[in-house]
C-alpha cells in the first residue's frame, strides 16, 4: 500500500523551513483574518436580519478562538523537556488542539444549529441584503487567502513526505496544519451556503431558506469538530507511526549485520515532531556485549539520520526466532 516514507535528513519535514514557524504563521495569520470577518459578518447579519449571516459570525468568531487555542498549542508544545517531562512537551500540543476542536463543536456548530432552528420555526424580519453579500464576498477574499497560505504549507509538506496532500492530511500530526486547513474549507464553504440561503430568502420572501443555511452550516462544523477531535484522541492515547514507516525502521534495524530478528517494536507519536521507538531485538548469540552496544548504537544512528523525528531509541536484547520479525505494525491510514 501506500504510505508516507519519508526522504532523506535534507528534505525531511522536522528539518526544512523551519515547519513549527511556518505552521505558527499560518495560524496567526488565520486568527487575524478570523476576527476581522467575525466582526464585518456580525454588523452585516444585525442589520439584515439573517440567520445565516449570524451564524457566520459565530464561525468565524469560534474559529478565531480557535486560532488562538491551536496558538497555545504551538508554543506549549515546543517546550524542551525537562525533569518532571523527560519526553518533553509534545502531547500538550494535542490537549490544547483537541480543546480547539471541542470549542468548534460547542461555539459554533451548536450556536449555528439553533439560530437556524430558531429561524425555521419563528421567523425573523429582514432587512437590506446588500450589506450581506458585501461581507459574504469580502470574506471570501479574505478566507481564501487564508486557505492558500494553509495549502501551500500542506503542498510543500507532502512533496517533502512524497505522499499526496490528503493522505499527508491524514498521516500528520501537526494537527495545528491540519485544523486550519480544515477550518478555512469549511468556512469557505459556509459562505457559499450563507450566500445561497440568503439568495434563496430573497427570492422567494421565506426565511425557512435562511434557517435551513444555517443549520447547514453548524452541521458542516460539527463534521470538521468531530474529524479534529478524534484525530488529537488517538494523538493523546498515544498513535503509533504510519505503518509504512514502521516497516522502514523495523527493515533498518534489521539490516545491522548481528541482528537475527526484531520479534517486537512499538513507536509513539510523542508530539508533531518526535517519535519514541522501543524494540526488542534478537542479536547473535555468539557476539561479545560490546559488539551489542556497538550494533545499538550503529541502529540509533541509521533511525535518526533517515528518520529526524525520531527522538528516542531503546533497544532491548531479547531472544527470538530468526526470521520472526514485527511487520505491518503501526497505523494503518
């Protein structure tokens, strides 16, 4: 199958441009224009009376504190380790991007479905709808150049990966990359439903159209919520790599010349930019202690250079069966 095998040290992902400062730019970037929309939808939904425009405002607002939540994460995450966090602090990063999806769930596809449903069963009174397609087509401007940005970041990591950009969306775990990616499509396509319930209201003088978008599009965030959440889920439990690259580290460690077997070999996604490996390995039987540090020493070496993000390595000698090596561990996405 395919799978996400990275290159070499000089265009791995943790080693070129500096991806954690890219990944904060792209948020930050995110953010500002966020709060800017949040606002414009917020004056445009007041004075026209529309549902859909509301609870446009509420998105853009929720994912603004989003923006802010996956912020922290950043930082927080990147923290060195220390005494207290001998791994370091690469799982905050997920508690706090796992935070940012439930608030997207909460503030905004709740917020959402109950404006529309509120709409759908009282009315409301319109107002000028000129003032709505003027934001809704500003945003969209504003919104897709947030989405561009988010995209060239997921272009250049997959070619990096060698994978495609959907299946690097789903292997990666810089969830920050990821949220923002998501959260701009969804927001661009809310706009469109917001235009569409507004155009439909407008012609036909029912405001049903108008409920009907935004429900619309608190569903579409409760989609984009529940994708997020479940991906920071398996990232806090503890994710193994790709199982690809699983394949890949068991083959290296297998390739050191008095290695017999690699009978097990478990790995954890310790934050969007280290990896712990630990394995048991059956080594010669008829070699010295010495030449066993040497040979451990020799796999760390080969892991971290073809693999930068691997910042942990324990190898223990154990007995196996030659030939009984873990394959086909790993996740398989």
């Amino acid at each position: 199958m395919a799978g996400a095998e990275p290159l070499e040290p000089s265009g791995s992902p943790q080693k070129s441009e500096n991806p954690e400062n890219e990944s904060v730019g792209t948020v930050v970037i995110a953010g500002l224009a966020n709060l800017v929309i949040a606002v414009a939808k917020l004056f445009a939904g007041l004075v026209s009376g529309s549902a859909a425009m509301v609870s446009e405002s509420a998105h853009s607002l929720a994912d603004t504190i989003t923006e802010v939540f996956l912020f922290v994460a950043l930082r927080r995450g990147a923290q060195p380790a220390d005494e207290e966090h001998p791994f370091g602090y690469g799982k905050e990063s997920f508690v706090w991007a796992f935070i940012a999806a439930v608030f997207t769930f909460v503030g905004g596809a709740g917020f959402s479905i109950y404006h529309g449903i509120e709409t759908i069963v009282h009315g409301e009174e319109m107002g000028a709808f000129v003032w709505s397609y003027v934001v809704l087509a500003v945003s969209f401007v504003a919104e897709g150049a947030s989405f561009l940005r988010a995209r060239r970041q997921v272009a250049g990591e997959s070619r990096r990966w060698g994978v495609s950009p959907s299946r690097f969306l789903r292997l990666t775990p810089d969830t920050t990359v990821k949220a923002v990616y998501f959260e701009d499509s969804a927001a661009l396509i809310g706009l469109v439903l917001a235009g569409a319930g507004l155009l439909l209201t407008e012609l036909t003088g029912n405001t049903v159209w108008d409920g009907v978008a935004s429900i619309a599009i608190g569903l579409l965030l409760f989609g984009v919520a529940a994708i997020l959440a479940h991906t920071n889920a398996s990232l806090l439990v503890g994710r193994a790599v790709p199982r690809r690259v699983h394949n890949l580290i068991a083959a290296d460690i297998q390739s050191i010349p008095i290695v017999v077997a690699v009978p097990t070999l478990l790995t954890m996604q310790l934050g969007p930019g280290d990896v712990l490996v630990a394995a048991k390995v059956d080594f010669d039987d008829d070699v010295s202690g010495g030449e066993i540090e040497a040979a451990s020493d020799e796999a760390e070496r080969r892991l971290r250079a073809r693999f930068p993000s691997i910042r942990y390595v324990f190898l223990d000698p154990t007995r196996g069966t030659a030939g009984r090596n873990h394959v086909n561990g790993g996740v398989d996405l």
